[in-house]
C-alpha cells in the first residue's frame, strides 16, 4: 500500500498524461506474467514477436507484484504523447539514479534471472546502458504497439477528455474516488492498495499526474520519487480487441444498415477514417451517416489533435442496450 498526502492546493494541481513509456512497461509486464488476462489475449498473441526475452528491457520489468524501476517510467509531459521525446527523457536520467534504484530492487549485480549480465552492465555504464534500453524499447514499440496505436491513443484521449470535464464540473474528490475500486482519497491522503507494493509512501506531494492506460488493466501503478504518478486502466479497454458486433435487425430496422453498422463499431472513439476502413463504407458515406446520425443526438464530435473523433452519446448507449 503507498499513501500521497494531498492538500486542498495540491489537489488543484492534478494533470493528466498520456505516456507512451507506460504503456510499454505495462504491456511488457503483461507478456512477462504466466495468465495474460483474458481481455488482452488477442493482442498477446500477436506482440510476442517484438519481444526479446533475453534482452534489457525484459530484465528490467518485472512481473506483478514485483518492482520495476521508476526511471522507465519519466513524468510525461503533457497530452501529446511522444514515443521520441519519451526516450529523450530516458536516456537522460542521472547514473546515480539508475544505480540507485537497480540497488534498491536488489538487481544490480549477477542473478540467475539475468544470465547475460544486462543489470550489472547496465549499473556499471548507466549511458550505454541506457541508450541499449530506447533501441530495444524502440523496436518493441514498432511490433507490439505501433500497429494498433491509433486506436489506443483514440481511447486514451477520450478518457482524459471524460475525465477532465469531470474534474472541472464536481472537482478532486469526484475524480479520485472514482479511478479505480483500489484508490480512495480521504482527509487529505490518497491511498493505493496495491499488494506487494514497495513504493515510499510522500506525505506532501505537491500535485499528481494521472495517466489513463490500456494495459494497466485491470490493476493500477505508481511512481511516488519525485512528481507522483499514477496510472489507471481506461474506461472502454474491455471492448477494445473485439472484433465488431453485428448490428441487431431492430437497430437496422430503425436506422438503417449503414448508420446502425457505425453507431455499434463506436464502442470507442473513431475518426471518420478508421469508421471506413472498419466497415467497408466510403468516407464520404461514413461522413453523410456521422451527420444524420449527431443530428439525431445519438453521436457527438470532439477535436483531438488533428483528428476528429466520433463518440456515442448516452442516448445511443441507451438505445443500443434496447435494441440487443
């Protein structure tokens, strides 16, 4: 269990990050666990080829239960997540801080976990060490995420957008009593209840960064050394790896073949490109539906970056809960 005091002032000053850093240490740490959870099993099969499982970035994350060094997981930046400037950031961490925490964890010198020597290597030349880990996180990324990073990201960002208007409308307390069933926020003190946890309890943080994940699910994560992070599954990660579900004969018969086909594949946020190439429909046909279908009340728009992504209103969720 790790515990963060927060003040009336340091609750103002939650941010929320997506990380490109944390979702690679999570995903990782789904490979590295002998029962993927069921609802990333499709996903699992696919990404074990980027994994090298005698390689540096495979020692250094652990399984469950076990620590993984924070210097992995930098504090993110902002909203824009940035695989490159991530491992800037990597890259650049103090020698004595990567010393520090492969000693506290107790794996900075030969184990039998680690034939190849890549902890005690990595302790003795922390840079080269270091610059070893962005190629192989680099190349990881490429085969077990890249490929399905538009959606992940489309998850993400309507996650911190939920989120976000939350916090503004009923504040802190609504927020973070509301992440995951292991945090609670009372009397001035976050508590995370996480078995085996070994991270130091910061009795005055001065602000946190919550960090929505898809493959932290179903459990959450921190970092308590320096700004507190925390990462938290996001709404939606169930439906994520299913294949599309046929629209009902109800929904059709009500709205047609077309716009009843988008409004089920809308289980998460989609553009109007990654509509069209889920269904078969032509963009300008996806669009034409997008427009009957917000007039109606039943899809909402929001701008993310350069894209525009398409949401279910409640009055959708409704419907289609009706209709199956």
């Amino acid at each position: 269990m790790a515990t963060i005091g927060l003040s009336a002032t340091a609750a103002t000053r939650i941010r929320f990050a997506v990380s490109c850093l944390w979702e690679v240490l999570a995903s990782v740490r789904i490979l590295r666990d002998p029962g993927v959870p069921a609802v990333h099993r499709r996903w699992a099969d696919r990404a074990r080829a980027g994994v090298d499982e005698t390689g540096l970035l495979w020692q250094l994350v652990a399984p469950s239960g076990g620590y993984t060094p924070d210097f992995l997981t930098p504090s993110p930046t902002g909203l824009a997540a940035d695989l490159d400037r991530e491992l800037d950031g990597l890259r650049a961490t103090p020698p004595s801080v990567v010393r520090f925490q492969l000693a506290s964890a107790g794996r900075a010198g030969p184990s039998r976990d680690d034939p190849a020597g890549h902890l005690a290597r990595l302790a003795d030349d922390p840079a080269a060490g270091l610059a070893r880990l962005a190629d192989e996180i680099a190349a990881y990324w490429s085969v077990a995420i890249a490929p399905d990073w538009p959606r992940l990201r489309a998850l993400l960002d309507a996650e911190v957008q939920r989120r976000a208007r939350r916090l503004a409308e009923n504040g802190s307390d609504a927020i973070l009593n509301d992440l995951h069933p292991r945090v609670s926020w009372r009397a001035g003190t976050l508590t995370i209840d996480q078995p085996h946890c070994v991270a130091p309890d910061v009795p005055s943080g001065s602000g946190l960064v919550l960090i929505p994940s898809v493959f932290v699910w179903p459990s959450v994560l921190t970092v308590t050394v320096g700004e507190p992070q925390l990462a938290y599954p996001a709404r939606g990660v169930a439906t994520l790896w299913e294949r599309s579900s046929r629209e009902s004969d109800a929904l059709t018969a009500l709205l047609g073949r077309g716009r009843a086909r988008l409004l089920t594949e809308l289980a998460t946020p989609l553009s109007t490109t990654e509509l069209a190439r889920r269904t078969g429909i032509t963009p300008g046909g996806v669009s034409q539906h997008l427009t009957t279908l917000r007039a109606a009340g039943l899809v909402v728009a929001h701008r993310q970056g350069r894209s525009l992504l398409n949401t279910r209103t409640a009055v959708a969720e409704a419907l289609l809960s009706a209709a199956s």
